[in-house]
C-alpha cells in the first residue's frame, strides 16, 4: 500500500503544506497565511496550518488516516518552552502518523543539502541560522533575535545601514554615496535635508522593500553601497561560523545552504560570506536553496517514519514541488 507523507513550512507571511507519496512523487500544495505565533498568536497558528494541510490533501486525494509520517518547519518555534504548545496545535490537525517538528530554518538545510545536514543561513527581511550535525542528533543554532543580540543582516538591517550612510554623508562623516539620490527617488522627496527630516520624524519610511535599490546602487559602482552589502555577506558568514564552532564541522566537507531572497543579490553578498566562512571551514560548500523549502519538512516526516529518503527520493520531489509550485 502506498505511503504518503506530509510536509509544512509554517512562515511569517505564508504557510505551505506539501504531499508527497513515497517515491518523492509530489501530490498536493496548500498555501495558508502567516503561522508564525509571534506575530499571530497559537489560534492563528493553528488556522494557517489547518487551511494549507486541507488544501494540500483535498489536491493530493489523500485522507487524514493516510498520513504515514509528518514534519513540521515553524516560523517562531526557538526555544524549549515553546515545543508543547507547538506539538499541542500539530495533534490538533488531526493526523495519526509519527511527526516531528523544529524551527523553519533546518528544514531549508534539508530541502538545500545533498547530505541532508550541515548548516543553513536565512535571510531574507531578517535573518537566522541553524545547522544539523552528520549524525541528524545534533542542533547548532543563533538566537534568531536580530539586532538585539548582534545578529543583524537581513534586509531591514542592510537597508537601515544604507540610510545610516545617507546620513553620515550630510553630516560629513562619510563620502558622498549615490544611495542619496536613489532613496530621494524612491521616496519622492526634493533633497537630503528634507529626506532625513522626514524619516526622523517618521513622515517617510524606507524599510526592508528597499533592498533591491542597495545592490542596484552597489552594482553601478558606488562603495558605500557596497560596503554595506559587504558587511552584511560578512556578518551572514559570522553567523554560519558560530553554528559550525558549535557542531564542529570546521574540518568537514559540507553544505551551507543559502536560503532567503537577500540571496538574489548575487556575488556581491555571496563571495564576502564565502571568504569569511572559508576562513575557519575551508570544505565548506555554499548553495543557493533552489528548491521549495517545504520538501525539507516532508523529507524530515519521512525520516521521522522510518523511511531513508535516498537520493532518487530528494530529486523527485525536487522536481515535482516546483511543478505544482508553479
């Protein structure tokens, strides 16, 4: 009898649920709203997984009772005290299979490593960083809390440093950066004095969205752009080094899996996290995460089932996700 398995990747602005049958045959996609009960509380939670699993199954053909196996990626799940009422609202959604559930971050480390382990970086409007040792029992991981406690370089954190050089110009404590007059642009205001009296008295906001226009900038030739795109790769590989220091990987061949749209800005992010990575890990391998996400959160259910998800499995599923993705 056919097994099937169920995947979700539980967001701060999207939830999606993934089926797939046992040779990685992918059957069903859900799409739910945020999940992430920081922002939306355990009912809310609860809702955007409860939406996007009976979508994925109702498109897969497949019941509750079929489910032989289930993980969980969730947005917001960091700390020990808040696994129960996490794994409170997964029993709830009514599956009978063996689950497991952790942090979102891993299962792109899942979906994005050909080994299935080694560490993953995400960013995207902030940032994070987990890793997975060989033998699947060890977790290394950053706190996840941004700027708070020195983790700062997703795209608000780039876009805010590309302000602070904006303002350091007026004040004459940097050079002149072209990153002027791209935000004047994007935020129609008529000159530097009146953007900066805007944006302090919170008339005008540059937020996250902003992002694209700093490697624009960078990528015409401007070095304050680039040096905040610099620092930003830089502190990415910082964070890959701590989880690296703490699983012990320094001397490994590995994947460090790239997942997030702060991505797309190319070489000018990637190559300085390289180098800085390179630095303490020499065999580390960087990828971009070209697959969904979510397959990382089914491939952990058909592990937590007793399933070994070969490498013919992983392709599958690759390749059919991003055919009912699109």
């Amino acid at each position: 009898m056919t097994r099937y398995f169920l995947g979700a990747d539980v967001g701060a602005t999207k939830t999606h649920v993934l089926i797939a049958d046992e040779t990685g045959q992918a059957l069903g996609l859900g799409t739910g709203g945020p999940g992430n009960h920081q922002r939306v509380g355990y009912d809310g939670f609860r809702q955007a997984l409860a939406e996007a699993a009976e979508q994925a199954l109702a498109r897969a053909k497949v019941a509750h009772d079929q489910i032989a196996g289930a993980g969980y990626g969730v947005a917001g799940y960091d700390w020990p005290s808040e696994r129960e009422p996490t794994l409170k609202v997964i029993r709830s959604l009514g599956f009978s299979g063996p689950f497991e559930a952790m942090n979102d971050t891993p299962i792109g480390l899942i979906a994005g490593s050909e080994d299935g382990w080694g560490v993953a970086v995400v960013a995207g409007t902030g940032c994070n960083c987990w890793g997975w040792g060989r033998d699947h029992k060890r977790l290394g991981r950053v706190t996840g809390l941004g700027p708070q406690l020195g983790e700062a370089a997703g795209a608000t954190d780039l876009v805010t440093r590309a302000i602070q050089a904006v303002a350091h110009q007026w004040i004459k404590r940097g050079p002149a950066t072209r990153l002027t007059e791209a935000f004047l642009q994007y935020t129609g205001t008529p000159d530097l004095d009146t953007l900066l009296e805007e944006l302090a008295e919170g008339r005008v906001t540059i937020d996250d969205r902003a992002a694209p226009l700093v490697f624009q900038v960078a990528a015409a030739g401007d070095r304050p752009a680039g040096e905040v795109i610099q620092w930003a790769g830089c502190e990415l590989g910082e964070l890959a080094n701590a989880v690296i220091r703490q699983l012990e990987l320094e001397s490994l061949v590995f994947d460090v899996v790239l997942v997030g749209s702060l991505f797309k800005g190319g070489p000018l992010l990637i190559e300085p996290m390289r180098e800085t990575v390179h630095a303490l890990a020499p065999g580390a391998r960087l990828v971009r995460l070209s697959a969904p996400p979510v397959i990382g959160a089914v491939l952990l259910g058909m592990e937590r089932a007793g399933q070994e998800p070969t490498l013919a499995i992983r392709e599958s599923l690759k390749r059919t996700a991003a055919e009912i993705a699109r």
